[in-house]
C-alpha cells in the first residue's frame, strides 16, 4: 500500500463522468491492495442495489442494503478471506449508493478515514456526473419508464437533502410510471422551501402540465419571490396556457429551520400532517384555489409551528385517498399506522416504508392514481 496515495477526489475530477467507478476502483487496487470492488446504485423504487461495475454478488448481499439504508460503514470478515466494507455514498443527504471494497486485512483508524473520504468524493462526483452521462440512470432502472416519468424523475431535485438542522425525503410511485405527482425543494440560508404537486390527469399531458407549475414556481423562488408569488405566477402560466381547462393542486412551504415556523400556502389536496410525540395529526389549513383554476388567482400564507424532534409529511391524494377494491381510504387508518411503524426510522427510509405500505394495500390491484409523499425531520 503507498504511503501517500492521491487524493480520490482529484483522479475523479480529471476522469470522463462515465468512468468514476473504474478509476475508483483502479486508485483502491493501487494504493490499498483491494480486491474485488463494485459501486451499488439504488434503483428507482429504493428497495434495490444495482452493480456499476458487475462483480460477482457476495453470499450476503444483505450487507449492501442494511448500509444503504442505516447509512453506516459495516466490515464483515471471516477467520479466513478478506475483508469486506460497505461504505454509503452520501452527497448532502442523498443517498447516492454504497461502495464495497474487499481489503487483505482489517482497516486501521487512518485507513477507515481514508476510505471514507474517498467514498465522500465518489458520492458527490456520481451526483454531479448525471448531468453529462446516462449510465447512472441506466444502472438504476430495472424496467423502462413512460415517458410521462422520464419527465418526473428528471425534474426531480433529488431524492433526499439534508444537515445537521433537518432532513428531508421524496419518493414518487408507481415510480416506473408516475404521471403529475410531484415535489420540489431548495434550501436558502435558513429556509427551506418545499413544494408538493398532485397532478391532474393522465399522461403525458398531467407531467406536461405538472413541468410548466414548477418551472414557474422556481422562476419566481429565483428571483427571490416568496410562496404567495411563487404560486401566483405558477397560477397565471398555467391558466395561461389552459384557460381554466385543467389545474393543479398544490402545497407550498416556506419552513424556518432556526425557529420552526411554517409559511403555508394549500392550493389543493396535498395533505400535511405533524407527528410529535407519539401522536399524529393533519395540519388543519384552510384549502384554497388550485394552480390555473382562475385567472389572476390570489393567495393567502397561512402559518405553524414544529416544534424539535418534529416529523412532517406531505402526501398527495394517491396516498391519503386510495381505496382500492372500495377498501376504506388508505389516509383513515392505515397511513397512520403506516406512519406510526417508521418513527425510529429516518426520513429516507420512512418514505419508502409508507409507499411499500401503500402498494400492500392495493394487494396487487393496479392504482387509480400515482402518488408522492415527503417526510421532514426537523433536528434543530
């Protein structure tokens, strides 16, 4: 092993966006005498770990996911072999995948920090990399998306975020053919501003329509608009481009992460609810006009409070309102129960356990309508 290898993250800088898992995996046979190595990407659902580089799968492929989803290194070895680590790829939160990397002999102290850092550089490279290659997304894809999806996930800002104040978590389902659900997200200093769309329609048309309200919404967010702005100019383009043919109904929030405070504006059926304690309870705001439905529609803030520890969800009405085989609403009952079950998990981990949750519930049968829900935890 050299004594000083190169950094990681200046081989990946210099390397074609394509090949950051060889040129990871050539500096780690290089400079740490590692064996087999393989860059594990989630796929779209997150319940999955998908190979980059094709290396055969370990007898106990469990090891993989029980890092991706508690986000902590593990080392596994036997009396005799080698050493095998499962680091996460982390980049803000996101949870990008997880490097396995087998070694002769057990890491060091130094060793492990090293090792961690590269898979810090590795993580935030791949992030940065998804704009100039498909291979990535390629890699997380178990079946072919609508085109009605294609155009979700690619307006998706990411699928969680998160610091030492908050995190926060996003999942779209049926995730290979989502049509108009929606969230949108940007932090700011101290504010996070979160959106949550529940499309209208089918389709193309319903993701078309779901495009136009959040590159409006961030138009006017980038230009330092607040949430009554942001929501009446989405309003106008799309009333603009529909006359009041079709809407969409949307949840805007600006929430303080210093204070707690929430800015609301609920123009439609996106439903938020506070779990504190050992309680939930649905946030009672007052509903207004949906996106387009009028033509220079005005918009009222309404506000809240989280306190620390706090969990809030959004969820759309795939969620809240599914009843499949005139089964009972999923939101009476069984969301909350749902809900109740992931306290102790993370928000990543939650989204996924509620929409897996959501999917039983159907028990098979085929949804009316796509869904989206988004979990924050504020940590304070």
């Amino acid at each position: 092993m050299s004594d000083q290898p190169m950094s990681l993250g200046s081989l990946l800088r210099a390397a074609p966006p394509d090949r950051l898992p060889e040129a990871t995996a050539e500096h780690l046979r290089r400079h740490f005498s590692a064996g087999q190595v393989e860059v594990l990407v989630p796929d779209l659902t997150g319940t999955r770990l998908l190979p980059l580089l094709g290396e055969p799968e370990p007898a106990d492929g469990a090891a993989a996911l029980r890092c991706f989803a508690s986000q902590r290194a593990s080392t596994d070895h036997a009396p005799a072999g080698p050493v095998r680590l499962h680091l996460p790829l982390t980049c803000w939160s996101e949870r990008v995948g997880v490097l396995r990397v087998e070694l002769p002999t057990p890491p060091g102290d130094d060793l492990s920090e090293r090792l961690a850092a590269d898979s810090d550089d590795l993580a935030t490279a791949i992030r940065a990399a998804g704009a100039a290659t498909d291979r990535y997304r390629r890699a997380q894809r178990r079946a072919r998306l609508t085109m009605a999806a294609e155009l979700q996930w690619d307006l998706l800002p990411g699928r969680s975020l998160g610091d030492e104040r908050f995190l926060v978590a996003g999942q779209l389902e049926p995730a290979y053919a989502v049509r108009g659900d929606h969230f949108d997200w940007a932090l700011d200093d101290d504010r996070l501003t979160l959106t949550v769309l529940n499309g209208h329609g089918d389709g193309m048309e319903s993701a078309l329509l779901t495009s136009l309200a959040v590159n409006a919404m961030r138009n006017a967010r980038r230009c330092g608009a607040d949430i009554v702005e942001q929501a009446e100019l989405a309003s106008d383009a799309i009333h603009a481009q529909y006359g009041g043919a079709v809407h969409t109904a949307t949840l805007l929030l600006e929430i303080d992460l210093i204070g707690g405070g929430v800015a609301a504006v609920d123009a439609g059926s996106p439903h938020c609810l506070i779990a504190r304690g050992g309680g939930i309870e649905q946030v009672p705001l007052e509903q207004q006009l949906p996106l387009g439905m009028f033509g220079e529609a005005h918009y009222e803030i309404q506000r809240f409070h989280l306190e620390p520890g706090d969990r809030m969800l959004v969820v759309s009405d795939g969620v809240h309102a599914a009843t499949p085989g005139n089964r009972p609403r999923y939101g009476e009952t069984a969301l909350v129960n749902a809900l109740r079950r992931t306290r102790l998990q993370p928000a990543t981990e939650a989204v996924g356990t509620v929409m897996r949750g959501l999917r039983e519930y159907h028990a098979g049968a085929e949804p009316d309508d796509d869904a989206v829900m988004v979990c924050l935890d504020w940590r304070r």
